[in-house]
C-alpha cells in the first residue's frame, strides 16, 4: 500500500501534534523511487548534487537547469512523496523578478511541491514576494553551503550568544515573511531547541541535534555511498557503497573466469544456423 503524501499544511499539524518525521535528498528517478518505497515523508533535489552526482568541490557552480533536470526525474519516481526543489546560487540572488521567474521554471518545469532557498533576514523580501507570487517557500539558515566561504567554510554557526540570537532572530523574520518550515544546518543543540521553542512553523534540523521536528541528511551520505567527505554529524545506516563495490568485483570476476553467464542467464532456444558458402 503506497504511503499518503504529505502535504504543505501537514508541515505545521506535525509540529503541533509533536510528530517527527524525516527528509533526504534524490537526485535521480531510481534512488527517488527507493524513497518513494519507504516510511521517509520528504525529498529535497538539492544543489548538494553539484557534490555528489557531478563532482564540483561546491554547490556554487549548481545551475537552475542543473536542479531543474535532475527534479524531473525525482518527481517521476517519487509520487507519494514531498518533493522540495532547492534555489541554486545565482538563481535567486539579483533581484526579486529574478527570483520569481526561476522559481516560477523550476515548479512548473518539474512539479515540484515547494521551493527553498538559503538566507536569513536579508532574504525577507524576496520571500514575501515569492510567497505573494504563490509559491510554498522553504527557508535554509544556520550553515548555508552556498555561502559558507563568508563564514570561513563548513563550520558549525550560532556557537555564541550573539550569533545563537541572530539564527533565532532570522528563523522568526523568516516565519514572519511566510516561510512554512525552516531547514536549520549544522548549529549546537540547544540552539536548534530554542529555536524549535520560539517559532511556529516545523524546525529541520541537518546537524541540529535531536529537539527539531524532522531530521535531515543526505541519502548518499547516510547509506554509505559518498566516499569524499563524512560529516560529523552524519550516521551510516548502511555502507551500501562497500556492497556495490563487492558486487562489480564479482561481477568482473566471473566474466574473465568465463563463470558468467550460465545458461540461466542466456538464451537457449535451439537456432539453425545456415551454411555460409565462399571462400576457395
């Protein structure tokens, strides 16, 4: 039986009602249709794949076509389940029109159910303006990878009094702007918590310790598939990596030992096969 997908309005009856859930990414129709298989309510298509399916050493590159192909197929796979569509650099960041006509292509182009994009009090007006223009808009604060070179590369953020404050400050003018959840990414526990406790709408939390309303992670990531960088934060619930590697190398194997392929696996129907005639 396919699960009930979840809905914008479901964000704020979860928190209210104390029910967790969780969110990973897809990049691609078969791993979307994987998620789409299990209990997990959400997918974000994020700009993380400039990592992990294109190998850039940042999600800057990432292009609004890049999001844009990679969100229909997702979509496709994954029918039972919310989709979030990330902005990418650049795509949001010029000017309002500009925002809206790349969120406008990125939801109409691949149905995604919502948008998201990273920034705190700076991005008030331009989420309004997306809100105002229809869409359902995601925040991101906290670590923005987008932007992490302005505060000196992948490091935890709010680690003190001030910067914890500011963090709960934006997460409220975010709300305020018409936000309906807010990824918080990579900040210490107890600013997540108190975050969670002054606003309204689902805190999700992506190295934000255990008191938010979802946990997030990276699919590759936390089934052991990405082999380039392990976050602190991230616990391997699989190392289907190791498993795929296993299976190539058998794979090889039986086929320069000749073991593969058995008559099980070829096609055995008895053909006559002519006499070619030529030659002296």
């Amino acid at each position: 039986m396919a699960k009930k997908k979840m809905t914008v309005l479901d964000f704020k009856k979860y928190k209210e009602e104390g029910k967790k859930f969780s969110y990973v990414t897809a990049y691609d129709y078969t791993i979307a249709s994987i998620v789409n298989d299990s209990d997990v309510e959400c997918i974000l298509v994020g700009d993380s794949l400039g990592m992990i399916m294109l190998g850039y050493d940042s999600t800057v590159p990432v292009t609004l076509d890049d999001v844009i192909h990679h969100a229909k197929s997702v979509v496709k796979g994954a029918p039972d389940t919310f989709i979030i569509g990330d902005m990418p650099f650049g795509s949001y960041n010029v000017s309002i029109e500009d925002a809206i006509r790349s969120a406008n292509r990125l939801v109409k182009e691949t149905g995604v159910d919502c948008i998201k994009l990273e920034g705190g009090v700076e991005m008030v007006d331009t989420i309004k303006a997306l809100v105002k223009a229809g869409h359902n808009v995601m925040g991101h604060i906290g670590l923005t990878p987008q932007t992490a070179t302005s505060f000196g590369g992948f490091k935890v953020q709010g680690g003190t009094p001030e910067s914890a404050r500011k963090l709960i400050e934006d997460a409220k003018a975010l709300e305020a702007a018409g936000v309906f959840s807010i990824v918080l990414e990579c900040v210490p526990s107890v600013v997540a918590k108190a975050m969670r406790e002054e606003v309204g709408v689902p805190i999700l939390g992506i190295g934000a310790g255990p008191d938010v309303d979802c946990q997030v992670l990276v699919t590759q990531d936390l089934l052991g598939m990405y082999g380039d960088f392990k976050p602190k934060f991230v616990k391997q619930f699989a190392q289907i990596r190791q498993e795929m590697v296993k299976g190539l190398n058998q794979f090889h194997h039986e086929s320069e030992t000749g073991e593969f392929p058995t008559p099980e696996f070829s096609f055995n129907k008895a053909v006559e096969i002519p006499k070619v005639y030529g030659g002296k």
